[in-house]
C-alpha cells in the first residue's frame, strides 16, 4: 500500500515537471499509457485472477470507443452522459458475450471469445455512418463542466489518472471481499467450487461483466485522447496486445496491467525513437523492429518468469 | 546511400515552442510497407530527390525530412503525426497516399496550425464545405482522373459501364466523379473492401453482367492483384478496361507486365511531357533509382519544388504562417506538369490528358500521351468552399 | 441469377475451402494429439509463401521452388517444435497462447528482416490464362490447378492416416494421448513429425496461395482465425473434421460475399450494401460456428471418444 502511495505521487508531479518544459507531448503519451493501464486492468481481474482467458476483451474496450465518440459526433458532448453510455454499452456486451461464452470450457471459451470480438470488429467496420474501416474523427474531447477543459492536456492526464487510482482500488477491494475469494476459489479449482455449491457461472459472468465496465471507460477516455476511433480498437490483436501488457506485468497482481501497459508502451516508444549508437550501427534498421524485442520479452517472461515483472519485483523482497 | 535523408530528433529538454528559422523540417509520413508500398516509396523518392538536387535545401534552407511509415493504418498514420506536429516540431507535413489515412492524421496539423501539403490524396471534402487554409494540394482532386475518364468513355460512346472501387472515402469520390462525366448507362457500381487482395466473387458477378466497358479504381496492390485476376479469367479479352492513370502506371506495370498493353488512361502528367522540369525529372530520377518514374514520383518531385517555393517566397521567415500560405499559393514554381496554379480552395486547376500503355523508343513499357481530354479543369466542389 | 455465376462462386469457395483445410489439417493435429493452442501456425503459413518466393525465383521454375519449399519449411517448423514448442506441451492453455502470439511477433520481424515487409511470387505464365469450363464459363486455371492440389493432398493425407502404421499411430495419439504412450507409443518422436508435416501443409497453402494474394508480413494472422473456427467446427483432432470444416467455411463465406451485398442491394444503397454484405457474410462463418458447437458441442467428427 505504502509504495502504491509513493507511485502515485511521482505520477502527481509528472505533468507539472512536463509543463515546466513546454513538453506537453509526453503528457499526452502518459495519459495514454494511464488509458491502456485501466484497460490491461480490467482483462487482468478476468484473465489474472479469474483465470479466464479472453480473447475479446477488445471488444469492451471498443464498444465503449464507439459508444462515446458516436455521443459526441452526434452532438452530446458531455462526459456524464457520453462516460456512463460507454460503460453501459460495454457492460452490456460483456454481459451478453459472457453469458454465451461461459458455458464453454478450455479452448473452446477462448474461440468463442475469439469469434464474439471478431463479429463486434467486422460489424463495426460496416457501420459506415460512423467511418467504418477509415474510423471517426472527433470535433473535441468529452466536456466534463466543472471549469475543467478536457482539451487541456494536464487536465485530461489528471482524470485519467484518477481513474486509475480508482480502478485499482477498486480492484484491490474486491480481491479483498468474499467476491474476491470465491473468483480465486474458481480458479484455483473449478470442479471442487462447483462441489462445494458455489454457482461458478454467475460469479464468472459477474467478474466478465464488471472488467467489461472498466474496459469500456478506457475506450471512453481512448476515444476522447485521440478524437479519433477506428475498428482496429477491437481486432483480436488488440486483445493479445493487452493480455501481453497483463502478463508482462505479472497476471493476477495488483499493478499487473498498469505494470505491463507502461512497460510495453514505453518500450515501444524508446527503441523506436531513441535510436542507440552501437546497436544502430550493427543493425541500421533495428528501430523498425520494436516488435521483435518485445516478442523476445514475452516469450522469456513466459518461459522463464511466468509471474511477469510485479512478480519479480515482490519475490526481491522475500514477499 | 539511396537518397534517404532521414534522422530523427532527440533532446527532450531541448525541446522548445518556438521554432528557430535556421532550417526547414519536414514530416513525411506514407505507406512504405505493404502491397501498395511502392506507391509511397515513389512520393517519397521524388519527393528525396528533389531536395538533393536542390542540394540538401528547401528554399535556400537546409532542410530535414522525417520519413514515417503510416503501414497502411490510419491510427499509425495518426500517431506518427502526432509525434511530428508536437514533439518533433515540424514546419510541414506531408506524404500520405491514401485519403482515410491522411483524413485522421491532418485534424492533428490544422490545429497546430501546421501546414499539409497533399502530394496524391485530395478529397473532395476538403475541396468544399470543410476547406482549409493549411491544406494544399500538389497533386490533383480526387475526382479529376475519373471526370477525365468518365469523359473519355463518353466520347468513345460506350453505353454500359460496370464499376468498381473500395468502400472509402477517394472510392466514393471516384465513382461519383466518373459519373458526373459519362452520360452512357451505369451497368453496376461495386464497392470492395480496402485492401481486399482476392476478386473472384467480383469477376464471376462482372461476367456475369456483360458490359461493354469496366472502370475501376483500384490503387497499389488492389489493383495489381485485380488486374492480373482480370487477365487470368480471361476477361481481358471481352471487356474493354478504363482505369484512372495512377491504375495503370510504373506501379503496376512492373509487376503485371506485358498484360497491359494497349490500356488507356487519364491523368494530370506523363513520362514522355516535353518541357525542361520534366526532362530533368526524368533524367535525374531514372539516375538516381535505376528506374522509371511514375506519376507518384512526379507528384513527391512537385510537392518538394512547391514547399521550396514557398519558403522562397517568405525568404526564410517561415515561422510567419500566413505570409508562407501566401507564397505557397502563388506557386511559383516549374512543375514537371507544365503550368501549374492553384484554384481558390488550394487545389490545383490544371489539364488532363489521355494516354496509353505502350512501349518506349526502349521496348519499356510506358504511358504514351495522346491527346487531351480537358483544359483548366478545376474541381466540382469548390463553390461550397468559404475560402477566398 | 445465372447458373454460370452460381457455379463459379461455388467453385470460389471450394478453392478457397480446400487451401484452409492444408492449414487445418495441422492445426487439428497439433491441438488434438498435444492438446496445445499455436496460434505461430499462421507464420507458418507465411514462411512458407516467402520460401517459396526465394526458391521459386532461385530455380527459375514456379513447380521446382514449390515443391522445394514444402520440405523447407517443415524443417524450420519441426526445429521450432523441438527448441521451443516442446517446452510448452506441459504448461497451461493461457502461457501456450502467450508463448505463440509472441512467437509471432518475433516470426513476424525476422521474415522483415530477411526479405522486408513482402514479397512477389508470380503466377506461372502457363496458368495466367482461363480454362473454358463450360460455353460462357472461362475459369482462371490456376484455381482450377489449386482445387485439383488440394484434393490430391486431401487424398494423400486420407491415405497416409488411414492407411499406414504411422497414421495408424497419429490417429491413437489423437484419440487417446496416455493410452497411445502406455502402448508404447513414442509419441515425442511421432509428434515433432505431425508438426513437420503440418508445417508443409501450410507451406503448400501459402506457396500455392501467394501468385494470387500479396506475400506480405502479417499475412498469417487474418487466416490463422478462419483455421482455428474450421477446426471447433470440424472437430479438434479429425482430419475428416478438418476437410468438412474447411469446405463449409470456404463455400459459406465466398457465396456470402457473393450474394449478400445483391440482396442487400435489392433495399439498400450500393455503399451500404457493399459495406454490410461482407461484413454480414463474415459474420457467418462465425454464426456457423455458434451454430455448430450448439448442436455439437465437440464439433462434428470430434476424434476423442
């Protein structure tokens, strides 16, 4: 608790220490980073502690995309109302998708969960009214009222941070509440929860549908960042995109997803724009092939450290 | 070295708001991977090219080119822009082929009021209501190949037309341009996926149909993945093929090859213009690049000479916006096209001319001009546009 | 609605059907007898189409640079299997999906790095023309050349799991993986081969396919999905499953794209119609798929039990 206190206020100051330098751009990027670590949170209550393995979390992700940008495309700018739309489409999609999915087991779940997100991708795509496959771009940001001016980019890093804070704490309470313990029971051993009387399915589904909520609040605030939104927000490969930021950052811990989604991103954004001497000399090109050190990362934290980097760090101090 | 200027700026803490005017720089973001990378590739060697035989300048400033590869995604598109217009602080941007890319990333330069000078992709919707001041283009509109081919169907008097573009934006545009000139019958209009690479379905619907003519437009890979489907089908033979001049051009004749011979085409520019821009072109390209250009490479060539006229034009003092906008507009300069100058909305009025694939006094396949099908053709949108 | 047209898009779907059964055909195998998720088997795909690219233009001959790459790319498929793959046979479904997706990534990049981001394999000029099938029925004869390939593999494979003492081996491993072992199967052994000979099935598709589409980066990714619904539709471990699956899937999905958007076009806008018409069509294979597992749960010819 005491270094999750300490993290968050380095992410306080991180804004005004940007501003001092005129270098808004880095803000912008690390609310993006913030964005993607809600969204790798929520798969990581499913995936991490609920052992679900979804392959269409982009779906929620998406849904909650759309759902606020058409509200503002369509002229209803305000967050109260376009936020809440999101988290309801999305909830609601989880809800359906799960209901359906959770009565297969084993890779027949996963295909399921496949084919939902890729039904959601191509009828999204085919929504031309709303772009289609060249996407929506947006007039503005979300307007939240309050004298607060989403478009300013500190502003938006603070919000964005704050439901951040508030997806883990959130996250951090239910683990701790009986809810918490019965999903982990699930996991642990489905047979033997089912033996004990525990109805599996609706605490599943529950699960599925609260980080189905969350996912989609991240495609809200994604939606509002990039004024932009496009069906690739819901493609499978978004979907593996997370589950590596999950399992980078250690599947079924706390900081997990933020963990994973900082790591991931600002990997990226590193070797492809900070070339580094030596490297580029043997390699001139190395910089267009970011993704290949990052598939090395994962397939070593898979092989080697299945507990992805929060697990690491916690083993260091005997935890 | 392959003509390729490209470094990238680092210095977070250098970083500052206000731009020194000791040189240009230039944000070129465009499809340089995939199937219709070479379309890209080509802007960008013209474009390269240009600026080295300008010594290295733009303007009688040094200039720097950031090169960006959008892969054919318009999110990638948008946030290489992004980096450009914020963080790397550019003075231009540029380089998009594809209309739905550059439609995401431009919002990002309107609104630092940077400016976007278009070397292929202008939609019609930046033509009219939504025209914008920093917006230029060095290409020609979306629409002017296909009005130019619709006219030319016309005059060849075909009476059913069978048609097919992508669902986007620039597909749109052409069908709608082709048919504001072509005043025969409309067999079809079929629009295919972005990027769609198998068309069996659409050849057995096309067979099926027997018109007497098919237009399509069908850029990169699309199109050279159509063309060869079309040929093996053996449709080539029943049905007479008009495509837009970027569809049959250096592009897609080196990959198809001897199948296109005799295809006509419409567009603003062709290999064999004789005026002293072009010959120098040609010449210099054909050098550099062990290649033939095509009308991408005369379109990069061009967006270089007009961004060099333009800072020419405010002797240097580009952060001055308004007076770099003025000088842009005079467009001053030799274009490979011969006279070249800008409509109200910032687009180009200019002649189209019909060609046709032949061969060279080489044996190399190429676009031979035959005649011309309009004279100072401007857009069919501009009177919705606001700008003066 | 001519029956031209319809005969054609049939043929469409059955080309199309057969070149997803090459790739199903090893992906059932793998998950049914090792009970592993390799979702790098799309890669496979595109190495062998860019093997094949390498050896076709190498040779100087479009059958000898085909035929070559086949046993290629089953070696590099069966030194994956061994140095990297074998160590995930005991690990969960969730690291096997993490291990694969990074491997194709790093598959992904590598193929960049050697060749860049695509490659040409040319259609042989003997082939480039049409076949008249029937009067007023010219069909491209390299699909025609595709369909008889992929029949004459099916029938291959048939012959090779029905018929001979390994197949007969295959077909136990798939069915039962720890009665085969305590019948002294050596079911490692048995298995880097399975993985060999799924890796030349997809270097078969994907040299076969590439005259056709665009060898390029990534192309693994949009068919590896198609394979993995064609395998819980066929029914995991089924090679008769995967045949089945395969050809539904092809003909349900062309006949779709092909006749949707008419439909559709019949009350809706040409722009409208041509966006839904697909996407809907797409859909279906997916709502087959829903369908199937409904009334099937194992899908049709599950091979366990």
């Amino acid at each position: 608790m005491k270094r999750s206190i300490a993290v968050f206020i380095v992410l306080l100051g991180f804004p005004l220490v940007m501003s001092a330098i005129d270098n808004l751009f880095y803000v912008s990027f690390a609310s993006r980073v913030i964005i993607y670590a809600i969204a790798a949170t929520s798969l990581n209550l499913v995936l991490g502690y609920g052992g679900m393995i979804s392959f269409g979390h982009a779906a929620f992700v998406g849904a909650g995309a759309y759902a606020a940008s058409i509200c503002i495309a369509e002229g209803v700018a305000s967050a109260w109302l376009g936020w809440p739309a999101a988290i309801a489409a999305s909830a609601l999609a989880a809800w359906l998708i799960g209901a359906v999915s959770l009565r297969t087991r084993g890779v027949y779940f996963i295909m399921i969960t496949l084919a939902f997100a890729q039904m959601a991708f191509y009828l999204v795509n085919s929504m031309k009214a709303y772009g289609g496959d060249e996407g929506l771009t947006l007039p503005q940001r979300a307007e939240l009222g309050l004298g607060l001016d989403l478009g300013n980019e500190v502003v938006f890093y603070y919000v964005a941070l704050l439901f951040l804070a508030l997806s883990l704490y959130g996250l951090h309470r239910v683990m701790q509440s009986r809810f918490g313990r019965v999903v982990i029971a699930i996991r642990e051993n489905e047979a033997r929860a089912e033996a004990i009387g525990l109805p599996v399915y609706r605490y599943q589904l529950a699960c599925f549908v609260i980080a189905g909520a969350v996912a989609g609040l991240a495609g809200a605030l994604l939606a509002s960042h990039g004024k932009y939104v496009n069906p690739n927000v819901l493609h499978w490969v978004q979907s593996g995109t997370l589950m590596i930021m999950v399992i980078l950052g250690g599947v079924g811990q706390l900081w997990g997803g933020a963990i994973g989604a900082f790591v991931l991103l600002g990997l990226e954004h590193v070797i492809s724009d900070y070339p580094i001497p030596w490297l580029a000399a043997v390699a001139p090109n190395y910089q267009q092939h970011a993704s290949l050190g990052v598939g090395l990362v994962m397939l070593a934290i898979v092989l080697f450290a299945p507990h992805g980097v929060a697990g690491l760090l916690s083993r260091r101090r005997g935890a | 070295m392959r003509g390729r200027i490209c470094s990238v700026a680092l210095s977070l803490a250098l970083a500052s708001g206000v731009q020194a005017a000791d040189k240009v720089k230039v944000g070129f973001i465009s499809t340089l991977s995939g199937p219709s990378a070479a379309l890209g590739v080509d802007i960008r060697d013209g474009f390269q090219l240009a600026v080295k035989m300008n010594g290295g300048k733009l303007g009688a400033l040094p200039a720097e080119v950031l090169v960006g590869d959008d892969q054919f995604k318009p999110d990638v598109g948008r946030q290489i822009a992004e980096k450009y217009v914020r963080l790397d602080k550019v003075d231009f941007l540029t380089g998009f082929v594809f209309s739905n890319i550059m439609l995401a990333a431009v919002p990002v330069a309107f609104e630092a009021r940077i400016i976007y000078v278009s070397p292929n992709a202008a939609p019609s919707p930046l033509a009219g209501r939504q025209c914008n001041p920093y917006f230029f283009v060095a290409s020609w509109p979306n629409d002017a190949y296909h009005e130019a081919a619709g006219q030319h169907a016309t005059n060849k008097g075909y009476k059913n037309a069978y048609l097919i573009a992508p669902n986007y934006q620039a597909g749109k545009d052409s069908l709608a341009g082709f048919k504001r000139y072509y005043k025969g019958n409309v067999a079809a209009e079929v629009y295919t996926q972005l990027g769609q690479l198998d068309y069996s379905a659409e050849l057995a619907q096309l067979r099926a149909a027997r018109p007497d003519a098919l237009y399509i437009f069908l850029p990169g890979g699309m199109g050279i993945n159509f063309i060869k489907q079309f040929v093996a089908a053996g449709l080539s033979t029943d049905i007479p093929l008009i495509v837009p001049g970027f569809g049959s051009d250096q592009d897609i004749i080196r990959p198809v090859g001897e199948a296109m011979l005799g295809l006509f085409d419409t567009a603003h520019w062709a290999i064999d213009f004789d005026n002293a821009a072009n010959r120098r072109f040609v010449a210099a390209f054909e050098k550099e690049y062990k290649r033939l250009p095509s009308v991408f490479a005369a379109q990069g060539w061009d967006t270089a000479m007009l961004i060099d006229s333009g800072v020419r034009g405010v002797k240097g003092k580009i952060e001055d916006v308004e007076a770099l906008r003025k000088a842009l507009k005079a467009a001053k300069f030799e274009s490979v096209r011969g006279s070249f100058k800008f409509n109200r909305n910032q687009f180009p009025i200019q002649n189209y001319y019909l060609r046709v694939v032949g061969k060279d006094s080489q044996g190399r396949l190429v676009n031979k001009t035959i005649g011309t099908v309009f004279k100072d053709h401007g857009d069919a949108y501009v009177q919705d546009c606001p700008m003066k | 609605m001519s029956w031209i047209l319809i005969l054609e898009q049939t043929l469409n779907g059955l080309q199309f059907g057969l070149m997803l059964f090459l790739l199903a055909a090893g992906l059932t195998l793998v998950f049914g007898i090792m009970d592993m998720i390799n979702l790098a088997h799309g890669s496979l795909y595109m190495l062998g189409a860019f093997i094949a690219s390498t050896l076709v233009q190498a040779t100087g001959s479009f059958v000898a640079g085909v035929l070559l790459a086949i046993p290629a790319t089953a070696m590099l498929g069966m030194v994956l299997e061994i140095s990297v793959l074998r160590t995930l046979y005991a690990r969960d479904h969730l690291s096997q999906v993490l291990a694969t997706f990074a491997l194709i990534l790093i598959i992904n990049e590598l193929t960049r790095l050697a060749w860049g981001s695509d490659a040409a394999l040319p259609m042989p000029q003997a082939l480039s023309g049409p076949v008249e099938l029937l009067p007023g029925l010219r069909y491209p004869a390299y699909r025609l050349v595709i369909i008889a390939v992929g029949v004459l593999v099916a029938l291959l494979l048939f012959v090779l799991v029905t018929k001979t003492r390994v197949g007969m081996r295959v077909r136990a491993g798939a069915s039962n993986r720890e009665m085969a072992l305590a019948m002294g199967v050596d079911i490692k052994t048995l298995f880097t081969l399975v993985f060999g000979v799924g890796a030349g099935l997809c270097a078969v598709a994907g040299a076969m396919l590439a005259p056709l589409f665009a060898v390029q980066v990534g192309m693994g990714e949009n068919i590896l999905i198609l394979a993995f619904v064609v395998i819980v539709i066929g029914g995991i471990g089924s090679i008769r499953g995967a045949l089945v699956g395969a050809v539904l899937v092809g003909i349900v999905d062309t006949i779709g794209r092909a006749f949707l958007p008419i439909l559709f076009g019949i009350f809706f806008q040409p722009r409208v119609a041509s966006a839904a018409g697909p996407a809907i069509a797409s859909v279906m294979i997916y709502l087959l798929m829903a369908v199937v597992l409904f009334l099937r749960p194992r899908g049709l010819f599950p091979a366990r039990g």
